[in-house]
C-alpha cells in the first residue's frame, strides 16, 4: 500500500502538513501545476519523495477519490529504494525509459480528470475562504 512506504531519514521531510487546510490547497495547487507542466515523469523528477507520499491522501481529502487512485498508481510504479528524482528524470528525458512509458500511460488517464480535479481545488479553496470569513465576523 501506498501509505506504507517510508522516507529514509536521508531524504528531506514533507514540505506540507496535511493537518492544515491551507496546506492540503497548496499541495493540490502545486500539484496542478507540475502536472499540467510535464505529467508524473516531471512530478517525480522534482518533487520530494515524501510531498508525493502525501499527493493521495490530499487528493482524497480535496474531494478528487479518482485523482487519487491515479497518482497512487503512479507512485506504485517506482521502488521504495528508488531515487525517485534520477526516475523521475529518466523518464522525462528518455523516449524509451519503461517507467516513463507508464507514466505517460497514467498521464493519459489522469488527463480526463483534470478540470475535476482543479473545480475541486476551487471548491476547496471557496470553503477555506468562507471558514477565514466566518472567523473574521466573529
């Protein structure tokens, strides 16, 4: 399972905190971007291991169950030992690398959901707004 995998304690920390909701926007956001930018194979080649582990459970807590499953799929395609970046990187840069081609296959799965995935983003973001609102008032 996705979840289970560890970061050595070489590897950087996670730069999000999942506990707060402007965190959770910023990951999905970001996310967003990289994605649009280059797909998983650039997602992999400049992220942290441990801000990916977290892509999945953020997803799900932005309301996007089937973003990810998807990047979750992505994530079970490279090795917990693996430098995820040199992967990431490789796959980017090589028109034949095997992960790379899974990648891509995902990409073009993930594809659909896009515009889902950035109203969720929206929507979440209208919420968070509302809630500093509401706390504003008071």
């Amino acid at each position: 399972m996705v979840d289970e995998r560890k970061v050595s304690a070489e590897e950087p920390a996670a730069e999000f905190d999942l506990s707060l909701p402007d965190d959770v926007l910023a990951i999905a956001e970001r996310f967003h971007g990289e994605w649009s930018n280059g797909g998983f194979a650039q997602l992999f080649s400049n992220w942290e291991k441990a801000d990916i582990l977290l892509l999945p459970t953020a997803m799900t807590m932005l309301g996007a169950p089937d973003v990810s499953a998807i990047v979750a799929a992505a994530i079970g395609e490279l090795h917990a030992s693996t430098d995820w970046r040199k992967a990431g990187s490789a796959a980017l840069l090589s028109g034949t690398d095997a992960l790379g081609e899974k990648l891509w296959e995902l990409d073009r799965l993930f594809d659909p959901h896009e515009a889902a995935l950035w109203k969720s983003i929206e929507i979440y973001e209208a919420a968070l707004n509302a809630a500093d609102d509401t706390d504003e008032v008071k």
